[in-house]
C-alpha cells in the first residue's frame, strides 16, 4: 500500500474518491488536515495540491508536528501551478470555515506510541469536536484513515455521525484505490 513514516498515498486516492463521491457536483474542494502533519497528511496534501484543491494543515507551530518544509514548499508550488493552495494554520477555528472536508489522524502513529502522552497533551487542541464542525459549516465531511481513538483525536459524535462522517467510506474505498492504481501500474509494463 506504499505505506511509510513520510507517506500513505494510497490512504490519499481513497480519501479523494471518498470525497468525490459524497459530493459529485463539485469539482474544487478546500480540505483541513487537523494534527501531526504526519504520513497521512502529506499525502492528501500531495494528493489535494495536484488536483488544483485548497489544502489547509492546522496544527502547533512546532516544527515536530509540522509537514517537512522541503516537502512543504513543493506541496505549495503544485497548489500554485494547478490553481489551489496550501497553507498552514495553527488555529484550527481559523482553519475550518468553508471546509468541504475536515479530516484528523491518530495522535501518536507508527513508531511513535512511546509518545502518546506528549502527543496527545501536544495536539489536544487540534481534536476535531462538534464545535470545530459546526465552526466548518454545514457542508463539511468529516474525515479519517481508521483506526480512530474516539475522545482523542475527534469526538465520537462526530466520527459516528451518519450525515457528516464519511470515514467509513473512505475505509470502503481503499480497496477501489489499490484496484486502481494496480490497474494504472500494469498498464505502464
């Protein structure tokens, strides 16, 4: 699944047909990466920046939870060339307002759960709650990579909610992503 500490692109296409297909009349979407700019969250925002999507990562200003600012600065330009942005937000109620989607990850990921309690202190803030949603508008998805830590990373009335949480979808679509892209790779032999 190309899964490592600095990617998860697979986890991407799924959370982009997801996405679309929750709201298939739209075309350019503003999505919200709450947290660690861990894996996950670089690859949506690869993912966000070459379909020409608005990318916001709200998190500490902490370089430890920030996207690698190489890898940052490249994200940004391909927002650029395909007509979208990226942009980092420490307030996530600066962050949220007209989100199409808000989308959090586990606190402390692979490797890290020698961290949890730094990380879940570090990152409190970032939780994605009701008031965060609300805050979002009524447009906005809820998103996630599964598994979650209700409580920790987003209220569980907000990861269970039927008509705003589209996490299960996104776990449903990961097989359609793997079909895919195995489908594109065999064609390039």
């Amino acid at each position: 699944n190309a899964l490592t500490d600095q990617s998860h692109p697979t986890q991407a296409v799924a959370d982009i047909e997801a996405l679309r297909l929750a709201k298939p009349d739209e075309h350019k979407f503003k999505i919200v990466f709450s947290g660690d700019g861990n894996n996950v969250a670089v690859s949506l925002a690869e993912a966000a920046a070459l379909l020409g999507y608005d990318f916001v990562h709200t998190g500490p200003n902490d370089p430890k939870y920030k996207i690698d600012p190489e890898r940052w600065g490249r994200i940004k330009q391909i927002a650029q060339a395909n007509g979208g942005t990226a942009k980092h937000e420490v307030d996530p109620n600066e962050a949220v307002p007209d989100a199409d989607m808000v989308y959090a990850d586990v606190f402390a990921s692979m490797g890290q759960k020698g961290e949890a309690d730094i990380r879940r202190t570090d990152l409190a803030g970032w939780k994605v709650t009701e008031a965060l949603m609300d805050r979002a508008g009524g447009q906005a998805l809820f998103g996630h990579c599964l598994p979650a830590i209700r409580g920790q990373e987003v209220d569980a009335s907000v990861i269970d909610d039927p008509k705003r949480s589209i996490a299960f979808q996104i776990a449903g679509c990961r097989m359609d992503a793997m079909v895919a892209i195995m489908r594109h790779l065999r064609k390039q032999d």
